[in-house]
C-alpha cells in the first residue's frame, strides 16, 4: 500500500468514525426521550427502558450508515479540495479515477456491515424487542405484588391477595375483591397465573368460586367456575402479533407475497445505497476556494432525504402493486449512482458527438 493510500484511508475514517458518533448521539437522544416518555405514561416497562434502546441500534444503523458514508466521504475529500491537495495530486497524474477507487475499497467493509445490519441484526432486534416488551408487561403487575398480603388493584378498584407467588408468575390460594359497574365480585381460587389474550393482560384463575353481592343491596350470587379470565385496567399490551420486520431473509427470499419481496429489495438496496451515496460525496466534495469545506453539506443533506424518500415512495408503490416488482427500488440507486460517476465534462463531449453526428 502506496503512502499517500494509507494518508487517504486514515483520513476517511477518522472523519467516519466521528459523523457516527455524532448522529449516534443524535439519534439514540431523541430514542431515549421517547422511551422514557412511553415509560412514564405507563406502556413501556421502566426496567427495560435501556435493553429496549440498545436493540434500536440496528433499525438506527439501516438509516445511518447511508448517511455517515455520504458525509464522511464528504468532508474528508472536501477538507482535501480546501486546502488544495487535491490540486497538487492532479498535477502529478492522479485524477478522479484513483479517488474513485480509493473511495471504493473504504465503503466496501462498511457496505457488507450494512448488509449484516439489515440482513440479520435488525430482524432478530425487532423481534428480540417484541418479545422482550411481552415479557416485562406480562412481569410488570408481578413486580407490584407482595406474596401474603393484600394488594391494590390498578385503579383502586379492588385488591389482590396470593398466598405464594412464584418465580413464573404462578400464584397459589388467590383472593380477589374488585368493583365493576357498581357491582362488587369476590372471587377465590387455588391457583392464578397472568397471560396474554386477545392483546390484553389477563389474570387467570382455575377451579375457584365467585360471589357476587355479598355488600348486601343485591341479590348474593355464587358461582364455581373451572377457569376465569379477567382483564386488568392498564396493562394492555403495545404489541404482541409478529411483524413482518421480524421475518428471517431467508423466509423473504422463498415468499411470493408482494409485500415481502418489497421488503427483501429493500434490505438488499440499503447496503447498495453506501456504496452510492459515497461515490457521490466524492463528487459533492469539488468546492471552489473561497467556497469553504461545508459549501455543500446542505445539498448533500438534501440529496441523502430525496434518495431515502424516493426508496420509500417506491417501495410503497411495489407494496400496492402500481410499480413492477423485477424494477423495484434498484432504479434509484442506479440513477444516483451514473449521476455520481459521470462528470459535466463527459456530458459535453457527448453533446458535442451528438451534435457532430
């Protein structure tokens, strides 16, 4: 390796390393507010606040890395341009085409941890997060309860009594007194244990009794139940059905549903898009002298949201079936790509082809 590659290389990825870090900041900031929000209404757990934001890093890398290699790329080459290093190399021999290929062997790593990102990480993370909120939800009452004494239902409304309650959740001699539409019901059974129905929190009692009425006013009701199900205030569930983020590659690759392929394209295409969006941060980073090093960071930002929106409005059209699925997303790294690989120079020359023709 030449030295002015390895001077090249070391400035591509310290300036790589610190865009991650700053839009990692970034992003994670905004998550965990988010969070922490969600944890203080009540519909996330706050003992899995932090677990929960550690497997959003993958779905936030998918967006990120595009970014990071497009102003990385950016900056790195732009400061070179500034400070007209770029000029003295040009004199010696080395154009565009060495920059290309220089550019090219740095996003190669970062394209494939791109690929490892949206191929696998970011399905076993959603659903790893899925699961993982289901669990602390169905925990979540459990933590409030106190073996052997009288506990206070959500709400106020009534209170819950086990003898035992064990590692799993399974409770023994459950006791429970709750008002419901100004109907007062008493209910004891041997055994209890809490599940998930219908997206809902229930408290399951088995072989127990029910009274009802024994406030007087009413008429006192008893019955012998074999199994009681009955749903808790607050303690519904954010979700529980399966996404289809969830959904290995593999089972995508075999799947003929429209949906999925959509989807498959798009895991496929984001890897695609570093390599593309960095090839075109090399041609972004020509300024002028008196431009400075971010005279077109804004153009670049923009660019990164039209490339990202026009991948998602495609990718919404393949879904409704108004855009062919063999065309699908690559149309748009492959137009961003020729646009970053062709110069205003080639399209003159061609021009002036047409026009000798």
């Amino acid at each position: 390796m030449r030295i002015l590659d390895k001077y090249l290389y070391k400035e591509l990825t310290a300036t790589f390393f610190a865009v991650l870090a700053v839009l990692l900041l970034i992003t994670f900031g905004t998550e965990a507010t988010r969070l922490l929000a969600k944890a203080v209404d009540g519909t996330l757990p706050a003992s899995i606040v932090f677990q929960v934001l550690l497997l959003q890093i993958p779905t936030a890398l998918e967006l990120i890395l595009p970014l990071v290699a497009l102003l990385s790329v950016m900056l790195a080459m732009g400061r070179l341009y500034q400070d007209r290093e770029v000029v003295v190399l040009n004199s010696c021999g080395i154009g565009t085409g060495y920059f290309q290929k220089i550019i090219t062997r740095f996003l190669i790593p970062m394209l494939l941890l791109t690929a490892v990102v949206t191929l696998w990480l970011t399905p076993w993370a959603v659903k790893t997060e899925r699961a993982l909120i289901a669990e602390a939800q169905v925990a979540a009452p459990l933590a409030g309860l106190v073996e052997g004494r009288f506990n206070s239902l959500p709400q106020s409304n009534g209170v819950l009594y086990a003898q035992n309650i064990g590692r799993d959740g399974g409770m023994t001699d459950v006791w429970i007194r709750f008002v419901e539409d100004g109907r007062d019901q008493t209910i004891m059974a041997p055994r209890g244990f809490f599940e998930w129905k219908q997206e809902r929190l229930a408290l399951v009692l088995l072989n127990g009794i029910s009274y009802e009425g024994l406030l007087g006013g009413e008429q006192l009701s008893v019955r012998e139940f074999e199994r009681f199900d009955g749903f808790l205030p607050e303690l519904q569930a954010a979700t529980t059905k399966p996404r289809r983020q969830e959904k290995n590659t593999s089972d995508l690759w075999r799947s003929q549903n429209l949906e999925e392929k959509a989807m498959l394209q798009w895991r496929l295409a984001v890897p695609l898009s570093v390599l593309v969006l960095g090839l075109l941060a090399l041609k972004l980073s020509k300024t002028e002298p008196r431009q400075g090093r971010f005279a077109k960071l804004f153009i670049a930002i923009v660019l990164y949201v039209f490339y990202m929106q026009s991948m998602i409005t495609i990718d919404d059209w393949v879904k409704a079936g108004n855009w062919p699925i063999e065309v699908g997303l690559w149309v748009v790294p492959v137009l961003f790509l020729v646009f970053a690989l062709t110069s205003p120079k080639n399209w003159r020359i061609l021009s002036k082809l047409k026009a000798a023709k």
